[in-house]
C-alpha cells in the first residue's frame, strides 16, 4: 500500500535498486522466513503469559509490539536522522502484522486437537 512512499524514503542508490529488483523473489522468501521466525516467538511468549482467549492475545500483542519493536524502530529518526513518515510506515506496519499474528495462533490453538 505505501511502496512508492517507502521506496522513495528510503534514498536507495541505483545499485541498491538494482540489487532489490534482481534479487526480488530471495528478499521475499527471507522476508517471510522473518515473519514465520517472528510469529513463532510472538506464539510462545503469548502461550507463556497466559493469553489464551483472542482479546487478551491481541492486547498483549500490541503491548509487545509498542514495548519492544516501535520503541527500537524509533531509533532510526533519532541517530540516523531517517524521516519520521518512514518510521510511521514501518511502525505501522508491525502494528498492524502482530495483533493479525496473535488471532492466527489464537485461532489455529482453538482448531488444534488437545491432549
């Protein structure tokens, strides 16, 4: 949705453009991986404090995600002087992936047969 915003926020050289293009479906695929990594952590640690029901594992997921992952995303406009609507886009990003990965493990715990 924001890729022209981002892409243009981010002053990448031609080379780094090139790079991007040419190696589109690896970064994707790593970009995935990441993600998988990511909700897997998100899973155990929801699992680990007790959030079981889907409001309180999407609460939670919002406060480690505000708590951990906005607040060290805000680094970068503040030592590497990057533009804050890049940090919103980013942020937003994470935002909005972490309540989403908290109801599929909400949902896939709810649909998995128990011992």
């Amino acid at each position: 949705m924001f890729t022209e915003s981002w892409t243009a926020l981010q002053n990448f050289t031609p080379e780094q453009t090139a790079f991007g293009e040419q190696n589109m479906g690896a970064l994707m695929g790593l970009g995935f991986l990441i993600a998988l990594i990511s909700s897997g952590f998100l899973g155990f640690v929801l699992r680990k404090i007790g959030a079981n029901d889907m409001v309180d594992a999407i609460k939670m997921s919002l406060v480690l995600c505000f708590g951990f992952v906005v607040l060290t995303q805000l680094y970068d406009p503040v030592y590497a002087i990057t533009p804050m609507a890049l940090f919103y886009i980013d942020a937003s990003y994470q935002v909005v992936g972490f309540p989403l990965m908290a109801a599929i493990h909400t949902l896939m715990a709810n649909v998995m047969v128990k011992d």
